[in-house]
C-alpha cells in the first residue's frame, strides 16, 4: 500500500509540474473587415475631395487654401494685422457660423446656431471646425469646405445632417479670450 502512495504522490508531482497551455481563440477573425472599411473611406474620401474641387473650379474667385489637416477654405474677411493672434489651446473663442451641403443649401443659419462661446481644444466641436478656428484671428471670417471625414463622418448630427456629408461652414471670430493659467 505504500508503494501504491508513494506512486500516486509521484504522479501528481509530475502532473502538477506541466506549464498552463495557452487558449486558442474560438474564432479566428482576419483583417478584411477592416481592410474592406479602410478600401471605402479612400473612395469617399476621393469622391468627396473630387466634388469639393469641381465646386473650388466653379468658383475661381476665391483663394483657396488647403489647409495641412486635409480640408479647403478661402477668406471672406481677413485682417492683415500680424499683432492679432490666433487662438491656442484653453483660449474663448466667440463666434458665428452657418452649416450648408456641397449644393449651397442651407442647414443651419447662424441665427439658428446663435453666437457660440468656445474654449480651445476643451470642448467637444467637429474636428474640421475646431481646426478651422485655429486658422483665424479676430475679425476675419472664412468659408471652410469640409470632407464628411472632417465634418459629422459616419454617424452625422443625428438631426440635420446626414451620414458622410461634406459640408461647407462659414465662419466669423468675433473675439478671442486668451487663457490666463497659460
């Protein structure tokens, strides 16, 4: 019998010396889900910028400038002034802007939208605006032309605007607050 224990114990020793084996998932997902999501965003997004660049031909009037975050917009009103600043990060922007589609139609007036108070980079505001309003001074006002990407994207305001809207937004500073914990 002290055979048959000692045997036994000798046995859960070596059973219990094995290294845990890893799980396998249980399905295996590849990349084509995203790579199929990655493949529609460059056709929008080539689509869209093509659409915006037949409406910049139209409108050979305007200066237009590519901005280095990947949307277009020219100056209604620009002020030459270099001692103006333009607003950094925590900085109160007051301002007005209107929302239309690519055709000119309007969504939302700037009366509809009222004077709105904004401080830099704290608050929530469509990447393309909040972009677009660290390009301007007090005073100026600019007419930005946004890929949906830089606009509402995907899921769009959930009112007006639609999913994968290019917009275009002009937009007026009125005063800019600088902060004072810089």
């Amino acid at each position: 019998m002290n055979k048959f224990i000692l045997l036994t114990f000798i046995l859960l020793a070596a059973m219990s010396c094995k290294q845990p084996e890893a799980r396998r998932p249980v399905s295996v997902t590849s990349g084509s889900f995203i790579d199929a999501s990655i493949e529609r965003n460059k056709k929008l997004y080539a689509r869209e910028k093509s659409q915006i660049e037949k409406l910049m031909k139209q409108h050979k009037d305007n200066n237009y400038i590519a901005s280095e975050s990947g949307f277009w917009y020219y100056y209604n009103t620009k002020v030459e002034i270099d001692s103006l600043i333009t607003p950094e990060f925590g900085d109160l922007v007051n301002f007005n802007y209107n929302v239309k589609a690519l055709n000119g139609a309007l969504i939302y007036s700037k009366d509809a939208l009222k004077t709105q108070n904004y401080a830099m980079d704290r608050e929530e505001l469509f990447t393309g605006l909040r972009e677009g309003l660290k390009l301007l001074k007090t005073g100026e006002t600019a007419t930005f032309m946004f890929p949906s990407q830089k606009a509402y994207g995907y899921y769009g305001d959930e009112d007006k605007i639609g999913s994968n809207t290019p917009l275009i937004c002009e937009v007026t500073i009125n005063s800019i607050t600088q902060n004072q914990t810089k």
